[in-house]
C-alpha cells in the first residue's frame, strides 16, 4: 500500500467514515494566503519543480540548513536541478515534521507520484514533475482549481492598487480571488527612513497628501473603503503583541510628525502610536462589517548575519515569549466599550498562550454572532499534526469547536491545499477516536459529520458572508 493511501492518518473506522463521508467532499475556502494576485492574475506557468516547491518556502530551506546543506543550495546560485537533489537528500531526515507528510501529500495529489522522495528517486521525480509543470493542466489558475478552492484572500499593503484582483475578476476562472487588507507598514513607524518612503507610496494610492496623523487616518479610511469596493470582507495583523497604552490624540499627531522628519519613536512612543493605530484599525473594520485577524507572538528577523545578506522571511524568524493577556484584553475592552469590536480571529505562534488566548477570544462574545471571536487555527511554528491538536483541544476544552473556521494555507505556495486535507484528517481522526473510546455518542454520528462539514467549510462561508 502506498505511504499516502485513503485512510491515511485516520486511526479509526469511524475516522475513515467522518473523512470519506464528510470531510473529503467539502470544497476549500482559503481566507488567510500569501499568494500573488500578479501571478494568479498571470496564469504563472512553472519553470520546474524547484522553483515551485522550494522558492521562496522557508519551511524547507530551515530544514535543510539543519541538515547540513550550504546556503548555495538552499538561496544561492546552484542550478534547479542541485538545489532540489539537495532538499530530495533532506526529506528521508525530515520524518515526524510535517514537511515529510506535506512533501509526499503534495507528490501525491499534484502530480500522481506515491513514491518516496530521497536521492534513489530524485532524478525520476524531478523529470516526471517537470514534464507535467509544462502541460497547462500544471498553470497556477488550474493549480488552485485542482484542489476545488471556492474563495482565496490573498494579503494586500493598503497602497496597493490592486490591478491585478481587478484583472482576475475580469477574467474569472472559477475560484474568487479576493483582497485582505494587510497595514503592517503603514504603522512600522520604528523605521523613519523606510516609513517616509511608504508614506509616499500611500500618498499617491490615496490621492492626498499625508503630513499629520489624522490625514493618516483619512488616507488609510479611502483606501480602505477602495478596497471594500473590490471585494475585501477582512483585515489582518501581524504583531509581536497586542497594543493598548493610553494615549493622546495630541501625543499621536507628535509622533507622527518627529517620524516624517526621520526621528525614530522612543519605546514608549511606539507602544502609544501602535495602540492608537490598531484601534482606528479596529473601528474601521468594524464600521465596514469585515472581519479581523490578529497574528500574534513572531520574533522576526533574528539571525542578523543572515538577515543582511539575504533579507526577511528566509527562515530566521521564531517563537517570542511575551505576556499577551493584559495588553489584549485591554484592547478588546475598549472596543467592547465603543461597540465597535468586530468579528475578529486570534492567533498566537506560543503554544504556552493557547489557552490564554482561547480564553481571552472567548471573553468578549456577546451572542451577536456565533463564534464571533474566534481562536484560529495552528500558526506557523504550529500547524503541524500536534500544534492542530493542541489548538483543537483547547478550542473544545474551554469553548465550541463545532464553531470554528478551520484552516487555511497562511502560504506563498500555489500547491499547499493539501494542508486542508491534511488537517482535515487530523480533525476526523480526533473525533472519531473520542466517538470509538466513548466520549462522544456514537448515536449522534450524523450530527458529528455535519459539524465536520461546518468546520471544514459551512462555517468559514457564513462568517465572512462570502
């Protein structure tokens, strides 16, 4: 039988019955990715394997440095063909991370292969996987559609024009490609340099000039609604932590204005304009109806030998360590007290925090909305099989995991579906162990697998109204 066969990961007959019945058949809703509007909007066809698989994922490539492979073959200047020989030599090491099982999830569903990968097959599976990249069954539009992806938000800087998810709804190829609004630099004042350039580029996206923080404000608002106007129904986050200093409005427009003159913001500074800056976020989205994500707990760019010579998100951010609680709360809360507290998805990279932030999401449903606040899915350094269990088990243990949005991809690769596969095999082999063992009836089996549906695709389409 091969590795990657039909009950794969389902421990149990009624695991395969919750999977094969329920969870297999449910099409995919993606509402957190990274891919490229230009290259969906493109049609990307492939060079070779290499360049799809391996660049640009940082996953692989920390495992290949702990492997022992040179920089040259991982970012550096090797040929196609060595630098995938290189990562075919990592994958027998890479068993238990779940880059062995993704590695072989995606052989096996993109391109038919249910060998192993390793240096015996590597030459073969180079060729087989490069013969098919060329057909146009293998372009990035056909890729997406492969794997029955209804709705894809993509990650998107408020500058951006968005031309491209004009381009694609133009010309619709079965799935919706819709922007998310990502403000991450429009509030990285720490770099005075690289911010005033930013600034600049949202001048001219917003079609005003910027030279206090309410006119931040103000440009951030039409831009906002411009992308309202192209389909975006969320925004998303990414933080070291929460903010919630009190402030000044006075205090803000200070601020804001030393930055434009290039003098970078004391701790103290940055900690009340990114409070102030998140919270008119958060009214934003409210206002708008979307909903909102906050990434939580990334300690970036680390390694700064690396980071100098070949830039961010190559492989040398990590897990932080920071007390999230009082922050968080303190933020929410005063978005309670205004009513203007939106939908909103937390996600912390500590597993120490699952429950801190279970709980904290769970503090502020108001029975508006079910699930309106929302613990999500293993992050990054956690969605492999047991960050998704553990996400899983505190979401149930301590509020309603028949709630929950399930997974998305949170990747730049236009074949990591199998990632909802791979989760939603894990989902069903959960329950259906707890239903075998007694903890769940087996007389509300029929019950568990519309709720398996829910999860894998019901609830995500009616929370973001997509």
């Amino acid at each position: 039988m091969a590795f990657i066969n039909p009950d794969f990961m389902l421990g149990t007959e009624t695991a395969r019955t919750l999977y094969h019945e329920h969870a297999e058949k449910m099409p995919v809703i993606d509402y957190h990715c990274h891919l490229s509007p230009r290259q969906i909007a493109e049609n990307i066809r492939f060079r070779d394997i290499t360049e799809l698989w391996l660049g640009g994922d940082h996953y692989k490539w920390r495992a290949m440095r702990a492997n022992g492979v040179p920089e040259e073959y991982i970012t550096g200047r090797r040929s196609s063909w060595e630098k995938f020989e290189k990562w075919a030599e990592t994958v027998p090491y890479t068993m238990r991370n779940p880059l062995y099982h993704w590695t072989h999830l995606e052989l096996s569903r993109v391109f038919g292969i249910d060998k192993l990968l390793g240096p015996s097959t590597a030459r073969e599976i180079f060729e087989e996987c490069n013969a098919k990249l060329a057909l146009p069954g293998f372009r990035g539009q056909a890729l997406i559609r492969k794997f029955n992806v209804e709705v894809v938000c993509t990650t998107d800087d408020p500058a951006d024009d968005l031309r491209y998810h004009k381009m694609i709804a133009a010309n619709p190829f079965g799935t919706r490609i819709i922007p998310a609004w990502r403000p991450d630099c429009a509030m990285a004042v720490e770099r005075p340099s690289s911010y005033r350039q930013y600034i600049r580029r949202l001048e001219e996206a917003a079609g005003m000039s910027i030279g206090s923080y309410s006119e931040l404000r103000e440009a951030l608002q039409k831009r906002h609604d411009y992308f309202a106007a192209n389909g975006c129904k969320l925004s998303d986050h990414g933080l070291e932590n929460f903010c919630s200093a009190p402030y000044k409005e006075s205090e803000i427009e200070s601020i804001f204005v030393k930055v434009l003159q290039g003098v970078a913001p004391d701790a103290g500074e940055l900690e009340k304009f990114r409070s102030a800056f998140l919270h008119d976020q958060a009214v934003m989205d409210a206002e708008a109806g979307w909903a909102q994500q906050f990434h939580i707990g990334a300690i970036r760019n680390n390694n700064t030998r690396m980071f100098a010579e070949i830039g961010a998100d190559t492989g040398f951010d990590a897990i932080h360590d920071l007390n999230i609680a009082s922050a968080g709360h303190r933020f929410f809360d005063r978005l309670v007290q205004e009513n203007k507290l939106a939908r909103t998805i937390l996600y912390c990279l500590n597993p120490k925090d699952n429950d801190v932030m279970m709980a904290m999401a769970y503090t502020f449903n108001d029975g508006s909305v079910p699930g309106k606040m929302q613990f999500g899915s293993g992050w990054w350094f956690m969605d492999h099989e047991v960050g998704m269990r553990r996400q899983m088990d505190s979401l149930s243990s301590l509020g309603l995991l028949s709630r929950f949005v399930g997974m998305l991809t949170d990747s730049r690769s236009f074949i990591s579906y199998p990632r909802h596969e791979y989760f939603r095999r894990i989902l069903c082999d959960m329950l259906g162990k707890d239903i075998e063992d007694g903890k769940l009836p087996e007389s509300q089996l029929d019950f568990i697998g519309r709720m398996v549906e829910d999860i894998c695709y019901n609830n995500a389409k009616r929370y973001f109204d997509f």
